[in-house]
C-alpha cells in the first residue's frame, strides 16, 4: 500500500468531458463520490485530473492512498496518516508489525490492539481538523483489495468529522448508503457517421498522422479501453500501424506488455489477473466459462455454459452479478425491458468485454476445461435455434427474428468454431438447419449455403438431418438461381427417399418450383407448387410448408389466370398456421397485387402492394422489401398517369431487378453488415 505522493506528470485525459463534469459538481455537496469501472478504464487519471483541478481553484489539498500496491501496517487507516505526514504517525512504533489489520476495537483484539485503535482515532480526529484547515480532500485509490478496510474507514473518518469529502476509485463501490457513483465506461470509438470518437482520438496522439480507417479498426478490436489502447500504440516500435491493426482483429489475446505506473498496468493480462485474484473460487469458474461466449448473453445462456458438478446452476446467476459488480462483465440491457413490437418481456443481457474475455479462457484451457464448456455452448445454441425455429412457425416470427438477432454473434461461432468430433458437428449442422427461415426468409441466403457446405462436408453420415441440410443448401441455392441448385436438390431427393420422409419430397418439389419460377418458366413452376401445395405436411415446424407454396403458385398464375391465382392465394392463407406469420401474408398479399395489376386493376393492386410492403417490413428482408417498393412505383406511376410505366421496373417480380442498363438477375442475398 503506497503513502507517497503522486507527482508524475499528468496524462492527457481525452473523452471524459461528461464524467468530467459529473464529478466536478458532485465534489461541491457530496460527502464521498466513488469512480467504478472496469480495469484499465482510467478511473485514477480522471480522480486525479479532477481533484488537482478542484484543489487548485480553492486552494487546497489532496491525501492519497494507493490500496493496491501491497499492504501496509495498519491498513489504509495508517496509510493515509502516513500521506499526511510524520507528525501524524509520532509517538507510535512503525517499526514493529501490528497484530492485525485495524478494525473495529472490541472483543478479540490482541494485547494492547485497543490502545492503538484509540490511539489512532485520536489521529484520524487530528488528521480531519487538519483536511478542514487545509480544505483536503481524501482520496482512496484502487479500493478493490482494502474494499471493507476503506469503508470502515470512511465511516471513522466521518465520525470524526462528518462534512469531510472524500474520493474513491475501485472496480465496485464502497457500499455505503451516501455513496454517489460514476461508472466510467471504456472510451466511444466512433461518435456516428465518420466521426471519429475519443478512443481514436487517443491513439491518433501516440500515433501521429496514420489511415484513419486503420485507427478506428484498431479502436474497434481493443473496445476502447484507454490501457490497451497505450499498450497496443507501444507495439508501434516494432511493427507498423497496418500490421497492429491486422494483428488485433484476430482472433487471440491482446496480452500487450509495455511499462507503466503500476505491476497490475504492465500488461492486459496483469491487470485482468489482479481482479481475479479477489473473485471467489465460484466466481472464477463462472469467468473463466462465460470466455467462449464471443458475444452478450442472458443468464439462461451463462447458467447453461458454467453450471456443473461443481457449480451448481442455482450460484452462477449470483456469480453473474458479482462480477457484474466487479466491473468485469458489462450489463447491455437492464432487465425489466420490453420488445418494442411485441411488447414481451425481455431478459437482462450481458457481456464479457475481450480482455476479460482473453484473460478467462487462457484459465479454462490451463484447467483443462475448454473442451467441455464449447461442447455445452454450441448445445445451448442448438437449443435456442430450435426455440427460434418453433417460434417463427408460431403467433409472432417478430419474436424468431428478435431472438436471432439477439444471439446473432453466438450463433456465428457455434456454426464457425471448428467442431471437436463428429457428434458436435452434427450440433453445428443441426444449429444451421433450424436457422433455415433466417437464411431463406430473412435474407441471408448466401451466409447460410457458406456454413450448410461447409458443415455437410464436417458431417457425411446419411442421417435425416443431413438430408435435411441438403434440402436447405438447394434451396438456398435455388432463390439464388445457382447452377449447384439442381445437383443439391438431386442429392437431397435421393436422401429423402432413402428416410422415406414424404415432407422432404414436399419441400424439394417446392424448391423445384422456386428455381422454375426465378427462370421464368411458369408452367414447370405452376406444375412443381401446386404438387407441394398439395401435400399435407406432417412436420409443420420446418420449411416453408404446403401454404408457402400455395402462395407461390399464386404468383406464377398471376399473369396466366388470375380466377386460378385469386384461387391459390385465398386457399395458402387458409392454410396458414397463425395469423402472424407475416411472411407468408406478405407473399400471399403480392401475390394479389401482381394478379390484380396483370389483369388491369391497379387500385386494387396498389391497395394489396402496400399491406403486402407492411408485413415484408416486419420479416426484415430488406430486398424482398425492395422489389415490393419496386413494385408499388410502377403501380403509384401508372395511376397517376394513366398507363402503363414507360420502363419494366414496376413490372419485374420481386426477386429481379429490371430497368434500362440492368440485366435482370436475382439479388435475394443481403449481407450483414459486419461483413
């Protein structure tokens, strides 16, 4: 534990003009204000920057203990009488060890331990009327390995004199009922649009001029965390900014090592280590398995990845909230909140920021735990795909979409992490056949054929999944008008046939017809849909189902016979499982729209084009949402005018695009923005 004073020179304090401020005014009234965050933050810098700047305008002072550099005699108390001065410590024998650490005097306490607690209150009383002469502030710095010692003595320190004002700075607060806290959060790296945040600011001042796209990358992978931000800048003296931006966005630690003030700041890995030395054996096991979670989770998540034999379920969501406490997971959403369209309640969500993260898992794989803790991840994630999947076939896909959306980053590493044996490959693959209206309704068709080939390689048993698997990637394929489409389609016809598995005939004679329809041939689409309208699905949870088809098969008459069109159309809503499955609505609705448009009734059409628009918004393809919007111009057009559209953009189905200079081709496939 350290009494000198801190006469470094003060380092630059960049992005906390709001914390800045906060504290600033609470120095004016509150009696002890405590700075939280995660390590590395900045907590110490923005204390001191603060204080100098506050004992400077009114003349005063500043009393600092360090708490985390190693104990002292008597603890913080004796510390701080220590930073006062010698005068503060006469009379009593420093050098001769205490009996123990200062706490409240009374029972228990050894020979002559009563006498130097009184004797040091006496002090304390002294020290206070000397911080009221002097207008001192006292400042208890890295609280965290003397967290009870310093509340014990704040609350002695107010006894003696209770308009004392007093500063902290720990990774959790004090506890103390007039407590006011600043969380301090790692540093913005982008402040919108182009704009660069503070992190990169930060970096840029050790850097010099460079690539700003280059800084925000580097930015982006440290998270904004001000320390690893100065560790990763002094990698610079031996490699370039390209090859440090390359660097950290791999995947790996970012154990950079560099001096600094502080043992514990030398390095990322040494100041995650000093905090996990304070965690329980409970809360370290917890740590270290939320490590191959690469995203945020919820705490049925967390209890699924850390519950075992030896952590039972019940103690890990009070482990979550312990290092929650700590500063070392992040809270991203508060429980309590709601979906903003559905209106259902949702769970609080959390996150291992990635130099926890990196610290964790380097503690599972040097217990031997890895293996088992990915095994029982991407099991969870089968799991909640499997929810999704149910839940898209159910009253609201709102809720499929919203709960991928949600999981979107785990489910990217169980689909990505390579599998650890045959049975996990079958989890991964079984976790990307239940994501199929993600793939195949939402949007993401070419991302879904990625890890559908590249799972059915990992995965070659002819088993009714892989036939299932096999189906999905032909159909993928055939929304794209991809020339792999037949050949997968053949191969999934020959699996279902082998399992007997009449639904799986179904789908790929509906997948025939979606290939035929996105070619033009409507009479070869016309005939494949209608047989997979036909059928009576014994699976209803999977695939687009007998309506889907029947939906289609409405478009593919459209233009032909719009009584057979109108027909199919009314009968796939029918057929409809619930009356919130948008995505057949939407398809039913344009359906409708392009039939009453083909056959000169475009108000109809339009009125049909804008519910249709409506609920392919609430699925969230963003091109299908296009070619509907495509379509409602060309009707809006010919209304206003009175005739035809002079171009064939209202005309062209939704899986096109027309116009002058654009050759029609699908473009069914978006990409996540990430990518």
């Amino acid at each position: 534990m350290t009494t000198w004073a801190d006469r470094r020179p003060l380092p630059g304090v960049v992005g906390r003009t709001v914390e800045h401020e906060q504290l600033s005014g609470l120095l004016d009234h509150a009696r002890l204000v405590t700075l939280t965050g995660a390590a590395g933050v900045g907590k110490s810098v923005l204390a001191r920057a603060v204080l100098e700047e506050h004992t400077a305008r009114y003349d005063g002072a500043v009393l600092r203990v360090g708490c985390w550099d190693g104990p002292a005699r008597g603890g913080p108390a004796e510390a701080l009488l220590r930073a006062a001065g010698p005068s503060y410590v006469a009379g009593k024998d420093t050098t001769r060890p205490p009996a123990g650490p200062l706490a409240h005097p009374g029972a228990g306490a050894p020979p002559g331990g009563a006498h130097r607690s009184d004797a040091t209150t006496d002090h304390l009383a002294a020290l206070t009327a000397h911080c009221r002469q002097r207008r001192a502030i006292v400042l208890l710095d890295d609280c965290d390995p003397q967290l009870d010692a310093c509340a014990r003595l704040v609350r002695r320190l107010w006894r003696a004199d209770p308009a004392l004002r007093i500063v902290a700075t720990a990774r959790r607060p004090l506890g103390l009922a007039e407590e006011r806290v600043v969380e301090i959060a790692p540093l913005p790296v982008t402040l919108g649009e182009g704009i660069a945040g503070p992190a990169v600011e930060l970096l840029a001042a050790r850097t010099g001029t460079a690539a700003p796209e280059l800084l925000v990358a580097v930015c982006q992978a440290l998270e904004g965390s001000p320390l690893a931000i100065a560790l990763a800048a002094q990698q610079l003296d031996r490699m370039s900014l390209p090859q440090l931006a390359a660097q950290v966005g791999t995947d790996g630690p970012l154990f950079y090592a560099g001096p600094a003030a502080t043992v514990r700041h030398t390095s990322l890995y040494a100041a995650q280590a000093a905090g996990y030395a304070l965690c329980s054996p409970v809360d370290r096991q917890v740590w270290a398995r939320l490590s191959v979670l690469p995203g945020d989770f919820d705490p049925w998540l967390a209890g699924c990845v850390c519950a075992s034999s030896d952590v039972p379920a019940a103690a890990v969501e009070g482990a979550l909230e312990r290092l929650r406490t700590a500063s070392v997971v992040e809270c991203v959403r508060d429980a309590g909140g709601v979906h903003e369209d559905t209106g259902a309640a949702l769970p609080p969500r959390f996150r291992l920021p990635r130099a926890a993260r990196d610290f964790g898992r380097t503690q599972l794989r040097e217990v031997g735990e890895e293996a088992g803790a990915l095994r029982r991840f991407r099991q969870a994630c089968a799991a909640l795909a499997a929810e999704a999947q149910i839940a898209w076939q159910g009253p609201d896909q709102q809720l499929a979409v919203g709960l991928v959306e949600d999981e979107q980053a785990n489910f990217d590493a169980a689909l990505t992490r390579p599998p650890q044996d045959a049975e996990d490959a079958l989890g991964a693959l079984e976790i990307a056949v239940s994501l199929w209206f993600h793939w195949a309704a939402c949007g993401f068709r070419r991302e879904g054929r990625a890890h559908l080939d590249r799972l059915l390689l990992l995965s070659p048993d002819d088993t009714a999944l892989r036939a299932r698997a096999l189906w999905l990637s032909g159909y993928l394929a055939a929304q794209e008008d991809s020339p792999a489409a037949g050949a997968l389609l053949d191969q999934a016809w020959t699996a279902a046939v082998m399992h007997a598995d009449s639904d799986g005939l179904a789908r790929i004679a509906h997948a025939h017809g979606v290939l035929a329809l996105y070619r033009g041939d409507l009479a070869a689409a016309g005939a494949c849909l209608e047989e997979a309208s036909r059928h009576r699905s014994r699976d209803p949870w999977f695939g687009p189902g007998p309506a889907h088809s029947g939906a289609l098969l409405a478009i593919a008459l459209s233009s032909l016979d719009a009584r057979r069109a109108r027909t199919a159309a009314h009968r796939a809503w029918e057929a409809r499982h619930s009356d919130g499955d948008f995505w057949l609505y939407s398809t039913v609705l344009y359906a409708l729209a392009m039939t009453e448009r083909a056959h000169g009734e475009p108000a109809a059409a339009l009125r049909a084009c804008r519910k249709a628009l409506a609920a392919k918004k609430l699925v969230g393809d963003p091109l299908s949402i296009a070619g509907a919007r495509t379509l409602l111009a060309g009707l809006r057009h010919q209304l206003r005018d009175g005739a035809s559209p002079p171009d064939r953009d209202g005309q062209e189905p939704w899986w096109q695009r027309g116009g002058s200079g654009v050759r029609s081709r699908p473009f069914f496939s978006r990409l996540r923005a990430r990518s």
